[in-house]
C-alpha cells in the first residue's frame, strides 16, 4: 500500500451525486424502486476511469494490477447508505480485497486509509510479506482483515524483487558515472507511485547497502 492522492471529482457526480444519494436513500427498503440502475449508479464509467486514474490501475490495499478492478466503499454502504457515491468514499480494489475487506465497519478502528494517511507509519513491506509497524494496531487490523499475507500477494511480491536482480547487479558493478545514474533511474521507475507492489520495492531498496547513501 502507498500514500494516494484522491483525484479530482468526476463532473458527473458533481452534477448527480446528490440527486443519486437521495434516489438510493429513498428506495432502501423497497424492492420495486432499488433497482440495480439505482443501486450501481456509482459503477458510472467515468467515475470508474478517475478511480482507475487515481491510483494508476493499482488495488489501493494491494497495488496489485487489476484488469477492470472493483469499486470499494471505503465506509461501506450498508452502515454508510449517504456515502453511496460519495468520491472520497470511493476506491478502485481488486476483487480479493474487496471480499477479504467486505462490510467492515469500525470508526474507531478503522483500516489504514491510503488516501488518508502514509501507510508506511502502519505497514511495513519486509521482503514478500507485510508486517505492522510495532504498536499500529491500525497496520494489524489492516493486514488481518485485507487478509495482505496470502499466498498470492507473496508470490507476486516475490517475483517482483527477483525481477528486479539483475538490475540491482548492473547497478551495483557499475562505478560512480552516467551509466550508473541511468541505472538508478531505472531502478526508481520501478519503485515510482504507478508501479505495481511500489511497498514492496520501496522496501528492498531501502534494505540495499549503498541504495540511500548513492543519491545523484
Ligand atoms: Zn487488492
């Protein structure tokens, strides 16, 4: 997980947000007037490309990439039916996040907010696995509820630092020079906001000898 910036609002929920709030209040309860026109409308497509956009096609839990990907409530909307198209209530999830994360609901202990706060004062991204910051019972009901140790998530973060080797190795034979600055830059792009598991290779480099001491 990594900081995010929520991006500007869609103008189509500037110009229907508070009219499809209202439709939706009105019809919970109702069979006949929820319908899933009602029910979805936060599914619009341009609400779902500025989701797509903000977080670089990224879960915002697991920076996993996602194909389509699915929309999150962050508050969800059986406890919070006034944030049905609420946009900072809005985030685009993988479809394991968004089942492991399902109804949760605790304001006074809430999950870690990545558009809220820097995840890495929570969670910490030691090698494949994700672990809380000593003392973040935030960063532990985060890692527990989202379920971010399965087995999947640790063999993509593990693939993702082996694919980063042989890289690191031309980097560091590389002798102080142009080349090696290339090379760094090359290194950096990978760890960049829109690359996929950027915690993860964050906290390798962070754990490389020379990596933070050889800033251009
Ligand atoms: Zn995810």
């Amino acid at each position: 997980m990594i900081r995010l910036q929520k991006g500007p609002l869609p103008e189509v929920l500037q110009s229907k947000g508070a009219e499809w709030t209202q439709e939706y209040l009105e019809a919970k309860g109702d069979p006949v007037k929820m319908t899933d026109t009602v029910k979805f409308r936060y599914r619009h497509p341009d609400v779902k490309a500025a989701l797509r956009q903000e977080s670089f096609n990224k879960c915002i839990y697991c920076e996993s990439s996602v194909a389509f990907g699915e929309t999150d409530h962050i508050n969800p909307v059986s406890c919070c039916p006034e944030q049905i198209v609420e946009w900072a209530n809005l985030g685009l999830v993988c479809k394991e996040c968004n089942t492991h994360k399902s109804d949760y609901y605790a304001p006074a202990e809430p999950l870690v907010n990545p558009f809220k706060e820097e995840p890495s004062d929570h969670l910490i991204l030691l090698g494949d696995i994700a672990i809380r910051v000593p003392g973040s019972t935030k960063g532990l009901r985060t890692i527990s509820q989202l379920n971010l140790n399965r087995t999947d998530l640790l063999q993509w973060r593990f693939l993702r630092i082996k694919r980063l080797e042989p890289l690191m190795d031309q980097w560091s034979a590389h002798a102080e020079g142009e080349t090696k600055k290339i090379l760094r830059q090359a290194i950096e792009d990978e760890a960049a906001d829109n690359a996929e598991y950027a915690a993860t290779v964050r906290g390798y480099l962070s754990q490389v000898p020379g990596w933070n001491q050889s800033r251009r």
